[in-house]
C-alpha cells in the first residue's frame, strides 16, 4: 500500500512538472514560422562566474522582435486550471535581417567587453507544432583571446591633475594585465573626475 502511494505521488510530481514546463503561445502569426526559443552557448575555457555575466549580457543584445518575452501565468479556462505555465503572446515572425542585426549587436559588445576577435554565429531550427511553426535558435559564441592593457600612462595638461591622478594610483581600475574592457575604462574616467572635482575642479 504504501509503495503504491510512492509511486502515486511521484507520478503526480512528474504529471505536475510536465505540464508546468509546457509553453503556451497565443496570437501567433498564421502561416509563418515565428521566433519561440533562444539560446546562447558560449564555447572556450572562460571562469564559470564571467561565462554567466557574459551571456546575461548578450541576451539583452538580441532585437526586440527576436527577444522572447515569456510570463508565467495560470491559462484559464484551460486544463490544469490551477497549473501556471509559461505564456508567449504575439512572438514576431522569424526575420532573419533582425537575427543578423543581433550577431552583430553581440560582437560589438564582446568587443567592448575586450574580446576584439569574437567569432559568433546563428543556427536555426523550425519544430513544428499543430499549425505552430516555431523556430529555435542557438548562438555559438566563441570568445577568442581577450585583449589586456599592456602598459598605462597618465599625462594631464597641469601638474596639480597629475599628482591628483597619480596619489589615488593604487585605487585605479586600471593595471597592467587588466581586460581591455570599455565599462572598466569608464569606470576609472568616472573615478578620476570625481577625485578632481572633489578638490575644487569642474
């Protein structure tokens, strides 16, 4: 008796766990294959923590009209009832100069990132589902050699800004070895105006 209970309520879990990873798609265009799902891969040996920020980051690269928005929502009237399960409405059809335009907004941010010879490429598939045309796409981003800062100099029009900049050195964002990173770079323009304006210079 109780390993049929067991097996009743891992059969319930799973039943439960199925219909919750189902994705509903409302108001799709007829006829036309439309953009469903999107991946990133990112290949090369990079540290656990910098491939997760770094593929954060290229999701937000993607056009609106590829960008898949997903809610999770409780899709009444319809069977569980009770269950939420992911919802698509209106996914844009499957446009290819828009899927093009992402590859490049990605390589340009890998640039920034310090990652001047990126390599990043699009593949395609289309699953059919009922009169669902849905097309899944996976990025294949190959990083390459990241570009570092080999040597720093500091050359301000007067003399107080240099001993400014130079006193506050060891605080730079800045070093020898560091990522060619445009963000790092700002942040230390943003260091170094804040210290000089902070002793009377605007």
């Amino acid at each position: 008796m109780l390993k049929n209970k067991v097996y009743f309520f891992l059969t319930l879990i799973a039943a439960l766990s199925l219909f919750y990873s189902c994705t509903v798609v409302k108001k799709y265009p007829k006829n036309n294959a439309f953009h469903f799902e999107n991946n990133i891969k990112i290949e090369g040996e990079l540290p656990k923590e910098k491939r997760l920020a770094i593929k954060s980051e290229l999701f937000t690269q993607l056009e609106d009209s590829v960008s898949i928005k997903k809610a999770s929502k409780i899709p009444w009237p319809s069977f569980p009832w009770i269950i939420p399960v992911s919802v698509i409405e209106q996914p844009a059809a499957f446009n290819s100069e828009k899927l093009e335009a992402s590859v490049r907004n990605m390589k340009n941010l890998m640039t920034s990132l310090g990652y001047r010879r990126s390599d990043i490429k699009a593949d395609t598939v289309i699953k059919l589902k009922k009169d669902q045309k849905r097309v899944y796409t996976e990025f294949t981003v190959v990083p390459g050699p990241a570009f570092r800062i080999d040597s720093i100099s500091i050359d301000f029009p007067t003399k107080e800004l240099q001993m400014l900049a130079a006193a506050s050195s060891a605080k730079s964002f800045i070093r020898k070895g560091t990522i060619f990173d445009y963000g790092t770079l700002d942040q230390e323009l943003s260091r170094l105006t804040e210290i000089f304006q902070n002793n009377g210079y605007y």
